[in-house]
C-alpha cells in the first residue's frame, strides 16, 4: 500500500468514484526502494539513497524537483500530433491532455502500447499489460484522439499541420555479426502469433529481455537454455526485482551459460565458446536472440519537420525503461507552451 501511494497518490479518490480503471497499479519494480547493492553490482550513483525513496517508474510526479505550480502555463492551446503510442507517447498525450492542448496519437499497430504490447501475451508481464492499458483509457478520457493501423511517413505528419510534433517512434532488436544470425528467431517476434517455436529452445543473450523472455518460453512448456557473455544473467536488473526474478528462473528449470560467447547459429543449434576456451555446440529446436535495441531513426522526420517544433523522446531518443521514457513524455508535453 505504501508503494501504491507512490504510484497513484489518487487511487482512493478514483476507488470512491467508479475510477477503478483509470488507477495507476504498482509494478513492484523497487525503483522507489533501490539502494547501493555490492552484491547485486549496483554502485554508488553519487546521489544518497533517502533522496531517491519515492521515485516511482509510472508516476512521472513523483519526487518532481519543483511543484507543477512553478512550470509555467501554456499561452494557447496548441495542435499536438504525437506520434508513437509506447509509454512515452502515452504520457506524453495525458499531460499534453491535461494542459489543455488537442492531442491526436498516431501509431501503426491497432491498439496502444509500442514495445510494451508483448506484455499482452508474457504470462509472468500481466501488470505491464494493465499499466498500458490504464494509460490509453487515461489518454482517452482526457479527450486524447487515436489514430491506430498506420505508419505515418515523414510527409504525412508535416501534411498534419500541427503546431508541435512528439516522435515516440521507439526502438528495434539490435543485430549483430554473430555467424548465422539470420537462423534465429528475434525475442520480441516470439510475442506473434505466428511463429513457429520448437520444443527445446537456446536464448542468445541474458539481459532483462532475454532473461525474461527465457522465463516465458519455460512457462509456456520449453526447454529453455540461456547464452550469456557477460558475468550475470538480467545484468540491468536490480536489487529485490532481480533477485525474485532469478529465483523463478530457477524454479523454472531453465539452464544457462554465463561468461559465454556465441560463435555460430545454425539451424539445429548454436556454437559456443566458454570462459576456460573450451567450445560446445549446443542442441536446440529453436534459437533466439536477445542482444539489446536500438533507437528507430527519426532524422527523416526531423527534416521533414523543419520549422515545427519537435520533441524526440522515449526510445528513439535512447533506448531505456519503461520510466525514463514516461519521464520523458512528461517533460516534452510540460515543454509546450
């Protein structure tokens, strides 16, 4: 209940009014809560840890360094296309929303939520499926207009006429020169329906998304071994989150490398050299990779957009979490004046 508050300081008053869908449910993810760890390798920041009790992942006000009364007013209500309907697009609608400019979201799926979607299928990511949720019906009901179905090309968002523009256009999986990537299947596609995933699995790469797409798989009924060449599996993870994390990992039976590079994908398995030297081809039905994301280019828009003010944020800006992106979303729209 404590971090509920963090989260939703109104979820009472939205409790009493018949607002139960539009609270803004606690992830536990422990970023209100997460201290200097030696032991779960996170350092000293610099900042001391009181200041960042309250820090909240979805509740971009939290521990705001000024009160919303100090951020100036906007002179008029400004045409506000924003393009990309991820976290950061979201928030970005609702406050932009909030400050009463008229808000159209543009987004080539059929239904909001960019990356975040895959929550909708993930059996352990139900509270990542809600949040996405609450935030589209928040973004709606503050009179937030969706367009869904369609990639925009830089041309017809200038051909929108609007007075400011917000790219949220997000990310995609990161490829690199392994020697026969193109035998495996990106963790993200996993999510589609259409894929075809045999019984035993090999995930190249352990951070969160291979870790947690590793959990999925072994949920749903594979074999699942984790590929990881650093020194710990779900490396961008921390503290009481990570470490539950593990502890399904394990319960889930999955087995994993660690200090571990992938050399080779081929078809019936992959290739792999240990930290001793020693290398082991390893079986698998299907191969997956997870091997990070990267921004989606936005100069095109940027230059078709010449004159308009623009705002880049979330992923395409710098691919991050879920709040770094919400926080972003937050600033940009809080910007327009």
């Amino acid at each position: 209940m404590g971090r509920q508050q963090i989260a939703d300081p109104e979820f009472i008053n939205k409790l009493a009014t018949g607002r139960e869908d539009e609270i803004r449910q606690c992830i536990g993810c422990g970023k209100c809560i997460t201290f200097p760890d030696p032991e779960q390798n996170v350092p000293f920041d610099g900042i001391m840890p009181w200041l960042k009790v309250g820090n909240c992942t979805i509740n971009p006000l939290a521990n705001l360094e000024k009160t919303l009364s100090e951020y100036p007013k906007p002179e008029a209500a400004r045409k506000v296309a924003i393009i990309g309907g991820g976290p950061a697009g979201l928030q970005a609608a609702i406050t932009a929303a909030e400050r009463g400019h008229k808000v159209d979201l543009y987004d080539d799926h059929d239904k909001a939520g960019g990356t975040l979607l895959f929550a909708d299928i993930d059996v352990n990511k139900g509270d990542i499926s809600l949040l996405t949720k609450t935030l589209a019906i928040e973004a709606e009901r503050k009179g937030v207009t969706f367009h869904f179905g369609k990639r925009l090309s830089p041309e017809e968002v200038k051909a929108l006429g609007a007075d400011v523009v917000i790219l949220a256009i997000g990310s995609h999986e990161k490829r690199i020169p392994i020697e026969g990537l193109e035998n495996a299947v990106p963790a993200l596609d996993v999510y589609q329906p259409e894929t075809q995933l045999g019984k035993n699995i090999v995930m190249v790469g352990g951070g969160l998304v291979g870790t947690e797409t590793g959990l999925h798989l072994a949920n749903t009924g594979h074999n699942v071994t984790i590929i990881e060449m650093g020194i710990r599996l779900a490396h961008e993870g921390c503290g009481r989150e990570r470490r539950e994390m593990l502890e399904h990992v394990e319960a889930a039976g999955i087995k994993s490398h660690i200090n571990t590079l992938c050399t080779r994908i081929e078809k019936d398995g992959v290739t792999v050299k240990h930290q001793d030297g020693s290398v082991e081809k390893i079986p698998a039905d299907t191969v997956v990779f997870a091997l990070g994301m990267e921004s989606n280019p936005t100069k095109e828009y940027e230059d078709a957009l010449a004159g308009t003010k623009v705002y880049i944020i979330g992923d395409c800006k710098e691919v991050g979490q879920i709040g770094p992106a919400i926080k972003d979303g937050f600033n940009a729209a809080m910007d327009i004046l």
